[in-house]
C-alpha cells in the first residue's frame, strides 16, 4: 500500500496514512504506539513521584534549636539541638573520605538520660497542661536521679557469655557487681507544630513553676481527679526542652523531628492529650527488654485492643466504629504479615530502644496520621522485635480528627506507602 502523503497537510498525517481503511490496522503503527505508551507511562511515574508520593519536608535550621528554662525560670536564647542523626552521617562521612568501612546504624552516640518523652503538640493550649502534670510527676519520680538513690530496681546492663548485653531489673532489688547502670534521669521534648495558639506559652509557664519554688498545688489531668490536692514537683533545669517547627508538618512529622534530637536510652511518643496512662510505661519498658534482640533493638506498642469491647468504645458513633473495623481491615489487606499482626498500630503511646532509631527515623516519609504504619513497617523490614502491650486509655475531648475525612486520607497514604515500599520508590 502506497503512502498518501496529501494527508501530512494535517498534524498526525503521516500516522494516518499509515492506516488501511479496508483492515482499520496496519502493522507499522506498533512501533508508534510502543514509543508513545512508553513515553506516557514514563511521564506518568514521573508525575507520580513528583506530585503524589510523599517526601518529608527537611528541617529548618531555626527548627534544628531549642529553648529551656534555666534554674531562675529565665527562658534561654536559643540552642542547637543535640543530633544523633547528624553526628552518625558526620561519623559516616568522615571514614568514607578515608575508604573506611562503617556501620552507620552501629554509631549513635551513647545515651545521656533514661527516659525521652516526646510530645508533638498542636494548638493543644488547652490539654497540655494536665498531661503535663501527669508526666512529669512520674517521670521524676520513676527515673530521676532523686528517684535512684531511693530505689534499688534501676536498669542494668547485664554481661552475657558472648559479650552482648541484655537489660535487667534486679528481682530482688540488689545490686548487681557486674552490671553497668544505664544512664538515670528524663527529658521532654515538646515539639510544637506549627501551632497558632499559645501551646508554647503554655508550656513555657508550667516549666517555670515547676522549677521556681514555691511549688503550686499538682493540676488535674486525664488520670488525676480536679479534687487531688498534693502538691507538685520540682523539676531540673533543662528537663522540658521547647522545640518550635516554623509550619505544620503533621503529627508524624513532629514525631520524627523529636525522635532526631532524643537523648534517651528509651524515647518514649506520647500525645499530648494524655488519654494514654503514662504510669503504664514501665510495661512498655519490661516488654521492650523482653523482646530486645542482641543488639538491644525493640519497640513497645501500647495498646488499646483490649478495650473494643468497653464502653469507652462501644459509646462511640457507629459511623466511627465501622471506619475503625474498615481500616484495621484494610490495614491487614496492605501491610506485611508481622504489622499486621500488631491489633492498635494508631495508639498514641509507643516506645523505642535507642539502638532502635537509626533503623527507622532516617528513612521515615509519612509526616500524617499513618507514620506509624510506617515505623512498624520498618522495624519489620530490619528484623525488630515488636511487643504489643495493653495500656489505660482514656477518651478526651478535643480531638482534632475529622473522622471521615482524616479515614479516607489515612486509607489512601496506606495504599501509597505500601506502594512505594513495595516498588522499591522508598529504600
């Protein structure tokens, strides 16, 4: 068949004429067509790495400083916050210009507290504050220096026949001579996100009384009735480290930001309503010890399955218990096989060893409410151990998620997450 090159008079002319009316076919287009869906599917992978699949902000350098109270209540200039994270790629850096091999997950710098409690706080002006309270009157209690000289049960790390260590508490409360203390002592670190309330003001006032005497008398919280009338507790300096991100990133987000900058042995995300009890986390912390595999990694999920069928939950709207079956069922449909095992991966009270973190905050995407499907997923993918622990949990007003909406966003950046790992788009 001759070519009718009149037809290249209008644009696509000569793929037209390529066209056999009398078979509506011709076998020289299949090269056309293969370039041309090629191109497409190219461009639309293109497009889809670019403007669908999430990619974490990087972090601000007035976002890499944090503000405290010193011993007067004077509220510090600004200070670089301490990085993990950057000192072990400082580290990896510098034995790559010597050809040296390393281990970057093997050079976190050693724990300077027990205890790291990070708190993402947005416009939480109003709940903060009981949290607080409940907070930091265990955690001075429980793993303050005060607190060790008064209990024989601290953690140890306890020599093994093969050189590894596991941690201990001593039974009986004795000490043990061959064991080294781990570090005592806690921080908060409240990660304000982009708030456009007075979240930080808040927190800059209950720091200061809690540091100046004469301590007020303890404020309720979720787990405290309006009628306790102890009184507080001193605080050291420098236990509530003010974080301020400059726009809203999402709660993952924040999370993630506290989680680069943790001092502890243990780092500890709770939120800031305080629904979750936080006298449970010394569960979290005997199931993470469980667990811990030789080189002390392991996460503590707190956990609220155990409550499906309480009244907390049962009193909830149908429409919000059908959307919570519906994506722990989907959640079980798009996750591998060990997180989806995990029965509350949404709970809001979960604990990390700190060999744990270089296996899981640098390659975290999600910045929403599904981060931590995410973090399960990559302690799953490095072989980490994870134990689900039952917690109290309280519901409280106030929440800031649009069930519907927030369901929907939830399910969708599932389907992404599993895609992108699954493809091979996040390493």
């Amino acid at each position: 068949m001759g070519v009718d090159w009149g037809k290249q008079k209008v644009m696509g002319g000569y793929f037209t004429a390529l066209i056999n009316t009398e078979n509506d076919f011709h076998w020289s287009l299949i090269p056309f067509i293969i370039i041309w869906v090629g191109f497409f599917a190219l461009l639309f992978i293109w497009l889809f790495i670019a403007y669908v699949v999430p990619q974490p902000r990087k972090p601000l350098p007035s976002e890499k400083k944090y503000r405290t109270l010193d011993e007067h209540g004077e509220l510090t200039p600004a200070q670089d916050l301490p990085s993990w994270m950057d000192r072990a790629k400082e580290k990896w850096l510098e034995a790559k210009e010597k050809n040296e091999t390393i281990d970057v997950h093997k050079c976190v710098e050693p724990a300077e507290v027990f205890m790291t409690l990070i708190i993402p706080a947005y416009n939480e002006a109003k709940r903060l504050i009981g949290m607080l309270e409940e907070s930091v009157n265990f955690l001075e209690k429980e793993y303050s220096n005060v607190a060790a000289s008064n209990n024989t049960k601290q953690p140890t790390k306890q020599a093994q026949p093969n050189g590894t260590t596991t941690r201990q508490r001593k039974p009986n409360g004795t000490a043990n001579p061959t064991a080294s203390p781990l570090p005592r002592g806690w921080e908060i670190l409240i990660v304000d996100d982009g708030s456009t309330d007075s979240t930080l003001s808040v927190a800059e006032h209950f720091t200061r009384t809690h540091l100046v005497p004469a301590l007020p008398r303890r404020n309720s919280g979720p787990w405290t009735p309006n009628t306790h009338t102890q009184p507080s507790v001193n605080i050291p300096p420098d236990s509530i480290r003010l974080i301020s991100l400059v726009t809203n990133r999402g709660k993952g987000g924040a999370v993630t930001h506290g989680m680069r900058h943790a001092r502890g042995s243990y780092v500890l995300f709770a939120d800031a309503d305080g629904a979750s009890d936080i006298c449970d986390l010394p569960k979290l912390v005997s199931a993470a010890d469980k667990v811990a595999d030789k080189d002390d990694r392991a996460v503590a999920v707190g956990s609220r399955a155990h409550m499906v069928n309480t009244e907390a939950v049962v009193q909830r709207s149908k429409l919000r218990n059908f959307l919570m079956h519906s994506f722990h069922l989907f959640l079980w449909f798009m996750t591998p096989p060990a997180t989806a095992r995990i029965k509350d991966t949404q709970c809001g009270f979960k604990l990390f060893t700190r060999a744990t973190l270089p296996y899981i905050v640098p390659h975290m995407h999600m910045e929403g409410w599904i981060f931590d499907v995410e973090m399960l997923m990559l302690a799953e993918f490095a072989g980490i151990p994870v134990a689900e622990v039952p917690i109290g949990w309280k519901e409280v007003m106030g929440s800031k998620l649009n069930v519907v909406k927030d369901s929907i966003s939830m399910a969708w950046n599932l389907a992404l997450l599993r895609v992108c790992w699954g493809t091979g788009i996040y390493k």
